[in-house]
C-alpha cells in the first residue's frame, strides 16, 4: 500500500503560471501590446526629464509654430535660451512635445484607475448576484438600468453635476463599465456554484467566505483580466472625448484630448496641434486591445486549444 502511495504522481500546481508566461513571451500579440504599452508607461513616469520644458507654460511670441522650428523660451530662473519644438507649438505657444509626454500620464492613470475600480466592484457584485439567489433579481434589474444609458452620456452627466477634476472623470467612467463586469462575472458564478467540487464543499461545511474566497473567485481570475484590459483601453479613450468635449479633465492639465481639443479650431493650418497626440492616443489604445487579445488567447481555455 505504501509503494502505491508512493508511486501516485504528484501534479505541481505552481507549474502552471510558468507555462503562461512562456505563452506570453512567445504571443506576439503580448509582446507588442507589453512592449508599446511599457514605452508609454515609462514616458509618463519619465515626464520630467523628458519634457523640454513646462507644458503648462504660455510663450507669446512662439505661437502655432510648426516642428523643427527654434523657438526662445524662458526658464524657472528668468534666462532665455534657444530650443527646438519637436512637435511645434500651439495657439498659446505652449511646447507640443511637452504636453504629449505629460499627457501619458493623465490616461494611464485614467485607464488604469478605472480598470481596477471597476473590475474590483463588478466581481464583488457579481459574486453576490450569482452566488446567493435573493439578491439576483435586484442586483441585475439595477444593472440592466445602468446599461440601458449609453455609457458616453451617463459619463457625461456624471461630469456635468460636480466639479472637474481627474478623479471625477475617473468616477465616471467607472459606473458605466460595472454593469458589464458585474453579468460577466455572475455568468462565471453561476456555472461555478453548480460544479461537484463546489456542492462537496457546501455538503462539508465549508463557510460561505472561504467557499467564496477558494473555490469561486479563482475562477473569475483570468476572466477579469482580459476583460481589465478591455476597460482600460476604453477609459482611455472616453477619457480623450470628454477632454476633447471640454467636460472632462481641466484645460490647464495636459491630456491627450485636451490638446487635440485647443488645436481643431486650427487643424487646417497647423495640423500639428491634433496629429501627435493622436497618434500616441490611437497607438496606446491599439496596444492596450491587442495585449487583451493575447491574454484572451493565453488564458482562455477554449481560446488556448486553437492556438
């Protein structure tokens, strides 16, 4: 009996990340999104250093120059000094190049934030929707009142009712994504809780907390991280619209809309001012869906088989 004991093979649980990362580094979805979202990433938090000068500072005489031009800006200690305004200048003369870098900031910290709020409220909701039948019926009909507004106006709304700031646009953008999160992860619930481990465990004894905690939440795991993924490349583009609006983050802070929003009244002659922070807004985005892309596919059971 002990020989049998012995020889039964022992399947290693921590194996199974190390194959998901070696997943990763051979998707190239993963890698382009990891890649160019790791670039912006370390722009935003390389801002200072990498900006050439404040990009909040007005300059006259440097107005709606085009890039590659030289321009004279002042500096914290009143001397003047000759640079060269990469991606030009706008309506303000205020440093293109500068606002773009600092601009990263803004929407990572807007997708990120929003992600993370959201998918942390959604799976408790929906832990609570699926779990226990008595607060199904309530939770899902808020729900579904929720995402019968389009999320772009009930975001808008939200804005419009209290003061504009980062965190309010955050908030925002937040209650509009749970809905989805919440029916998702309830769907995962409710498949769940009908599993032969799930019932042996209720017939056990185990208590609802560590039911929950070890036996269902790990499920949702992997779902909620592609759809995290998802969110934030979402958040940051409403983000964009409602800066770009002139509803969302204060004009004196310089986000990716902000400046595409001060530059449209002179697109057709400097098309500078829209061009550059639409291209690293468009690149961000794509980076961030194709990083969920490739997650879905690492992570996704039936995803994997195919791949």
């Amino acid at each position: 009996m002990a020989d049998v004991i012995l020889d039964t093979p022992v399947v290693a649980e921590p194996a199974k990340p190390a194959v998901s990362i070696r997943k990763m580094a051979h998707n190239p979805a993963v890698m382009f999104g990891g890649a160019v979202i790791l670039i912006v990433l370390l722009m935003a938090l390389l801002a200072p250093w990498l900006g050439t000068v404040d990009p909040t500072a007005i300059n006259p005489i440097a107005r709606n120059k085009v890039p590659g031009t030289e321009i004279s800006v002042r500096t914290d200690t009143g001397e003047r000094i000759k640079m060269v305004a990469r991606f030009g200048t706008d309506s303000l003369g205020r440093d293109v190049y500068s606002r773009v870098v600092y601009g990263a900031r803004v929407s990572l910290l807007v997708g990120v934030s929003v992600a993370l709020i959201s998918v942390a409220c959604g799976m408790f909701i929906g832990v609570l929707a699926g779990f226990f039948r008595i607060l199904d019926a309530i939770i899902m009909r808020i729900m579904d009142g929720l995402m019968a507004i389009p999320a772009i106006l009930l975001a808008i709304a939200m804005v419009s009712l209290f003061r504009s700031s980062v965190w309010t646009v955050i908030i925002a953008i937040t209650v509009p994504q749970v809905p989805g999160v919440v029916r998702l992860v309830r769907s995962i619930v409710l498949s769940v809780r009908e599993e032969p481990y799930v019932e042996a465990a209720v017939t056990l004894g185990t208590s609802t907390p560590k039911l929950l905690w070890r036996h269902v939440l790990p499920n949702t795991i992997a779902p909620m991280i592609v759809q995290g993924t998802f969110i934030c490349a979402s958040a940051i583009l409403v983000e964009a619209i409602l800066s770009f609006l002139g509803i969302g983050v204060p004009p004196e802070v310089p986000t990716w809309g902000n400046i595409m929003a001060e530059g449209r009244q002179v697109f057709s002659l400097f098309p500078h001012n829209i061009i550059y922070p639409g291209i690293f807004l468009a690149m961000t985005i794509l980076a961030v869906n194709v990083l969920g892309d490739g997650l879905r596919d690492i992570l996704d059971p039936k995803m994997a088989k195919r791949v």
